[in-house]
C-alpha cells in the first residue's frame, strides 16, 4: 500500500523539490561562470552540459507545477 497523504501536503512538497531543484540549476550556471577554461573545446562542451542540465531541470520543475492532485 502506498503513502497517503492530503493534496496540500503533496503540494507543499512539490513545491519545496522546485526550490530544490532551481537551487541545482542556479548552482550549476554560477559553479559554470567560475570555471578557468584553456580548452576552447571543453568549455564549449561543459557549457552544452549545462544548458542541458538548466532546461532538464526547468522542465522538471513545469512538470511538477503542473501535477494535479485530488482532493
């Protein structure tokens, strides 16, 4: 059997993952802008990784919002 519990409850919770999961995004650009790179190569490589990771997280955190549950 499953964890029951209220609809604001799992909202309340949805939304502390969002500000988990922006937190990951913001970190991972800012821990990006800090970054020495010789490499033309890599940088441009970390930098796809990156974005990758922002839109990965933004489309998670829309998923998220977007869950609807009854009450």
């Amino acid at each position: 059997m499953g964890l029951r519990i209220s609809a604001s409850s799992a909202k309340g919770q949805i939304r502390q993952y969002i500000r988990l999961i922006d937190n990951v995004a913001k970190q991972a650009e800012k821990n990006f802008k800090d970054m020495d790179f010789e490499n033309a190569d890599r940088r441009e490589e970390t930098e796809e990784i990156i974005q990758r990771m922002v839109k990965d997280c933004e489309e998670t955190a829309g998923d998220m919002e977007n869950t609807y549950f009854e009450e």
